[in-house]
C-alpha cells in the first residue's frame, strides 16, 4: 500500500523536481537518491522490492556501487535518466 499523506507527497514532489532540474543529469540523480533515501529512512515513503533493486541498478549507473565495479562512462546519463524514470513511477507504489 503507497504512503500517504502531505510528507509523502512531498517526498515524491522533491524527487520529481530533482529528476526535471537542470544540469547533469548524473549530479541530478545523486541529489534526488540522496532526497529519497532521506524519505525512506524517515519513513516518509515505503520502501518497495522493485524500488530497491532501481536504485542499486542507478548506483551501478553513476557510480559502479562502490563494489569495484566501473560506472557505465558515457553511457551513465542515459541510463540515469531511464532508471530514475522507473523510479519516479514506481514512488506511487511507495
């Protein structure tokens, strides 16, 4: 069941607009997986199997995963942009 609630709300509304801000879209994507586990910590929003398993794939994207793992180079942005598109859908669900 999705959180609910005005914090809720705002933690989906402070992701979205981290996701459409400008400029990099990898710095972007840091600062709204750093929003969202802000969130989710708090409680705010609900942590969801698939939610989890998006945001290590978008780990692996920007920043290898910290496992020794090399980031996708010049190919990190698009796959950014399209895990956090999945991401943004699936924080309905959280």
């Amino acid at each position: 069941m999705p959180s609910r609630g005005p914090a809720a709300e705002a933690a989906r509304a402070a992701f979205r607009e981290r996701l459409e801000a400008k400029g990099h879209v990898v710095e972007n994507a840091r600062a709204a997986v750093a929003g969202l586990e802000a969130a989710l910590a708090a409680g705010v929003l609900e942590r969801t199997a698939a939610l989890d398993r998006m945001l290590r794939d978008l780990a692996l994207a920007v920043d290898g995963g910290g496992g020794g793992d090399a980031p996708l180079g010049g190919k990190s942005a698009e796959a950014a942009r399209f895990i956090l598109r999945a991401i943004s859908r699936e924080l309905d669900e959280a």
